[in-house]
C-alpha cells in the first residue's frame, strides 16, 4: 500500500435526502448543497434513455464512445483524437494525475479550490502547493502562480468559474497565464460550470488548444446539462497527451445509457439555453440580495454563490431545520448555495433576513 493512502481524507459524500429529512423530521428538503441543476434533465434525454433500455443491457457499451465522440468534436469544433470521455470529470481527474504525475511533483491548486484535485494528486505521491485567490476579489492571480512554478511543478489546476468561489476569469486573463508558464506545466482548465457564465461571449479556453500542447480543457454534462446522475465528463488535450490518457483509460468506462443522454442533452440546446437564463435571472436576484442585507460574496458566474457570514455554521442549521440544505465546511466562515429556481430562492433569503433579525 502506499503510504500517502493511510494519511488522506476521503472524499465524503453528503448523506441522502431521505436520510437528511429523517434526521432532521422534514417533510420536504431542497438539497442546494451540490450545485446540481434544479430546472431537472431534457425531455430528450428521457425519450432516448427509454429506447436504449428496451434494448436490454447484455452487451458491452462502445469503448470508444464513438457516436458521442463524433457529436462532441463536431459540437466543439476539435478533432476526435483530441478527446477522452470519462465517467464524469471525477473519473478524469483520477486519470490526469495516474498519468503525468510521480512521486515528488509539484502541483499548484489555487485556495480554495475543489479538493479532488489535491486529493487526486497526493494520491500519486505529489506535493500541494496553494496559491491563494484574492481575497477581495476571488480572482486569480496570474503573478502569484507564476512564482509559485519551480523545476518541480507538473499540473496546475484552475477552475473557471472557480469552485467554490463562482469567480470566472477572462479569456484575457487565461491566456496571459498560458503566455507565461513554462511549457513543461500542464495545465487543466476545469469548465465544469463554464456554461453558466453570461459575463463574454464564447468564454471556453477550447480554441487556446491549438496554441499550446500543454493545456487541457476539461467539460462535464453533470451541471448545466442535468446529467449529474449519469456520469459523462471529457476532456480535450493536444493529439498526444490525449493518447496517453487513452492508454490507461479503463475500457468500456461510460456506460451506453450514459452515453446516448449525453448525446440527446447535447442535441437539446434549446433546454440548455433555458436553465442559463433562469440561472442568470435567479444569480442576478442573489446578488443584489445579498448586497442589500451586508453579506460578503464573490461575485459569481456559476450556478452557486459563496457567501461569508461570521455564523456559518449556525445560519446553515437554521436553513437546514427550514428544509434548506447548504454546503458548509469548505473554509471557516463561508457557505456555499446552490442557486435553486424562484420560489426556493426567495424562501431561503427570507429565512436569511429572519436569522439576521430584519
């Protein structure tokens, strides 16, 4: 065994929703704790699902997801071998780390950031090494991480809009970053809610791929699209980094139900286009909201807000006895909510304004 393995955390999925409204003797509970997408999953996606498990499931899936594959390169303007489908992003975020680190690697994550990418990479024997955001802003800062490389850096992960902040950085700020960093760091822009931004138009880093070898784009159906349940992430890298994710990629990872929802989810902009705008309207109404009642927040471009309150964890128990349950406990003071649709939306805030005694 590995002797980093006996040290790590696990990753600890929240508990169920029924096991919470037990716990907590509710009749209803809005679980904004996830980031999961409220507005549910395209009609489209049922339609496709119901005719593929009358097939029956006796037969492997495709190994290389090749219908999805096609749709996605034609979707996204890449070539086929530029990608790798996996299991969500959680499988490729695994994969990253088994392939390009070893032991005593270096790789930077901003603080905070989502944990899987230290988790993943501590796995492999590699060193963390934190660069925090601004505090003020939650922006990046592209000089900070600059310092932050040495001989020893391999990977350095951004998300963008970041979890948990929300905070989206620039098509100008990213490529100033890629201009900058020696070619040797590979870098894994995560876009999981990339979607969700309304702030430039075509936000993606997708066409900085042909400028340099040593990024890679990582996308995922699990948020905007409402494929949390079905798993289907990938990712887009120069032709041979790509190759050498497919090589270790376990065969027949995804799923043929997973793969044909992707392909109607993808099929079906017209839903997404939807859930972005509702989105939108609902952050919008986030923001001013908590401006107006003297709560610090980022400003965000995600489908979540992150809010810090000097009583965290006492607000987040009073929402939660309200059947509202948010994610606490990613930094001493701060919460993160989902944004929900409307009418959970203006009932969480009013139990909001009565903690706060208004």
């Amino acid at each position: 065994m590995k002797e980093v393995i006996k040290t790590l955390k696990p990753y600890v999925p929240e508990a169920s929703l029924e096991e919470v409204k037990k716990k907590y003797n509710l009749s209803r509970l809005v679980r904004l704790s996830a980031n999961e997408n409220p507005y549910g999953t395209s009609q489209a996606v049922y339609k496709a699902v119901e005719a593929v498990i009358r097939q029956g499931g006796n037969y492997y899936p495709d190994g290389n997801a090749s219908a999805l594959r096609k749709e996605l390169a034609a979707f996204y303007k890449q070539p086929e071998d530029r990608l790798v489908i996996g299991t969500g992003l959680d499988e490729l975020i695994a994969l990253i780390c088994r392939v390009f680190l070893q032991s005593g690697d270096e790789v930077l994550v901003m603080d905070p950031a989502f944990s899987e990418y230290a988790f993943n990479s501590e796995i492999e024997g590699a060193s963390i090494k934190k660069v925090p955001v601004n505090k003020d802003t939650g922006h990046i800062d592209v000089n900070e991480i600059i310092k932050a490389v040495t001989d020893k850096t391999k990977l350095l992960w951004i998300c963008n809009p970041n979890n948990p902040t929300g905070v989206y950085e620039s098509k100008a700020c990213i490529t100033n970053l890629m201009a900058q960093l020696p070619s040797d760091v590979i870098v894994l822009m995560d876009e999981a809610y990339l979607e969700f931004t309304c702030q430039e138009e075509a936000p993606s880093a997708l066409p900085l791929l042909d400028r340099y070898d040593n990024l890679i784009v990582m996308k995922t159906f699990s948020k905007a699209y409402g494929l949390a349940a079905y798993r289907v992430g990938f990712v887009a890298a120069s032709v041979k980094l790509a190759n050498y994710m497919q090589t270790v990629r376990l065969p027949y990872n995804v799923n043929t139900i997973s793969q044909v929802a992707a392909q109607a989810a993808l099929g079906d902009q017209a839903f997404l286009h939807k859930v972005v705008k509702a989105n939108d309207e609902e952050r919008r109404k986030w923001l001013a909201f908590l401006s107006k009642v003297a709560i610090d927040h980022y400003d965000s471009q995600s489908n979540f807000i992150y809010m810090r309150f000097e009583e965290a964890e006492e607000l987040a128990d009073y929402l939660l006895q309200h059947g509202y349950q948010v994610r606490r406990g990613l930094q001493p003071h701060w919460l993160r909510i989902t944004i929900g649709k409307a009418d959970d939306n203006q009932a969480i805030q009013g139990y909001i304004k009565e903690f706060l005694g208004e």
